[in-house]
C-alpha cells in the first residue's frame, strides 16, 4: 500500500486522538503506521528536498488542517489533542 495522503490519515487520527489526552506527533506516526500497514520502506522514504519523511509530513499536514479545522489543539508544541465541543457550540457555529 503506498503512503497515504494527509486526507486519508486525518479520520484514523481523529480516532487516535479520542481519548482526549495529549499525544506527541511521534506517538501518532506508529501507531498510524500499523493502521495503514506501512513497510519499512515507505516509512523511510524521503521527501525530495531530503530534510523528512513523506509518513512524517503527510501526518503532520493531516494534524496540521485538523488543528486549523479547530478539531484539535495543541495545548505544546509538539503535541495535539482532541478539543471537546459541547453541542451546543457546534449548533451555534453551524447556524452562522
């Protein structure tokens, strides 16, 4: 399977970050990585600037637009979790 791109990764991470605790990003690039069943040769492939790793930047991109999409905070750097809104909240934003 090759890598997955950011908006596929973004659902499963949603899922990792459900508890509601703080996770550093490293946490998250294992644990995604067995959910998409990556090789060790995918999870080394290197971006062409040769500074990361494609699992890397595409996790972080997918945290990234999550962060802005305001599901997610990151309370440090580093680190997300998931943001609680009340229903009400929710309603509110979706009416204006």
């Amino acid at each position: 399977m090759p890598i997955p791109e950011f908006n596929e990764i973004k659902a499963p991470a949603l899922q990792f970050f459900a508890d509601g605790k703080p996770h550093k990003i490293s946490e998250l690039y294992d644990v995604l990585a067995q959910h998409f069943h990556l090789t060790e040769e995918e999870l080394n492939e290197v971006l062409p600037s040769g500074v990361q790793r494609r699992w890397h930047n595409r996790a972080n991109w997918a945290c990234y637009d999550l962060y802005r999409a305001g599901l997610l905070d990151r309370p440090l750097s580093g680190d997300f979790t998931l943001l609680q809104e009340t229903e009400e909240n929710s309603l509110n934003r979706n009416q204006s």
